[in-house]
C-alpha cells in the first residue's frame, strides 16, 4: 500500500499563492505518476496537473496552466503543487493521486492511491 498525505491548505485572497505537499509513504517505487486532481461543484474530481516519475513529463489542466506548477522531491518522495493567481473557483478540496495510467493520465479510475485532500479556500 502506498499512503498519500497532503498538506498546505488553507484560506487565501484572491491573487495570493498557496503550496500543497503531498507525502508518499509505504511500498514505493521511483516509477509511476502522481496528480493532482479537485472536484468541480457537483461534479467528480477533475483533473489538475500531474508529473511521471519514469519519464519525467508534467501534465496541466487548461484551467490552471500558466498559474499552477506542479514539482517534485523524488529523494523525499513529496510533490508539491504551487498554486499562484488564486481565483474564487480554485476553491475545492485537493486531492492527491499516484498510480500508473494506462488509459489516460487525467482521469481519476486510473489511479490507485489517494490522499484525503486538503482544503483550499480562496475568498475576495
């Protein structure tokens, strides 16, 4: 089992920045991916960004890139996700995903390990 934690929620203003960890711990491998991944109002969780391990290729939504990066530690198994120019409907719950895709990188079924998510609030 792989266990994610993440961290680094919180409230923020609008325009501010705010960093998410994310911790993997238990049986770990160099190889594979993680995301990140935030539900829209009423719907499923969406896609945000993810980075590969083996490959090193990042991946970002249409709605956060050129705002979010997403990084890693590999030594420290931790990937970060720096969120910038924060918007009101950046607010959700953000969860962290590791797995290996094989159908498609941005969808949720293609990931094994989750984190409970951390809560990031963006106010006016």
């Amino acid at each position: 089992q792989v266990h994610l934690v993440e961290s680094g929620g919180g409230m923020v203003q609008a325009g501010g920045p705010l960093r998410l960890s994310c911790v993997a711990s238990g049986e770990i491998s160099s190889t594979g991916d993680m995301a990140w991944f935030r539900p829209a109002p009423g719907k499923e969780r969406q896609f945000v960004a993810a980075i590969t391990r083996r490959s090193a290729n990042i991946f970002y939504s249409d709605f956060v890139k050129g705002r979010f990066t997403i990084s890693e530690v590999n030594a420290e198994n931790t990937v970060y996700l720096q969120m910038n120019r924060l918007k009101p409907e950046d607010t959700a719950v953000y969860y962290c995903a590791a797995g290996r895709p094989e159908s498609s990188m941005y969808a949720v079924r293609e990931y094994e390990y989750w984190g409970q998510g951390t809560q990031v609030t963006v106010s006016l």
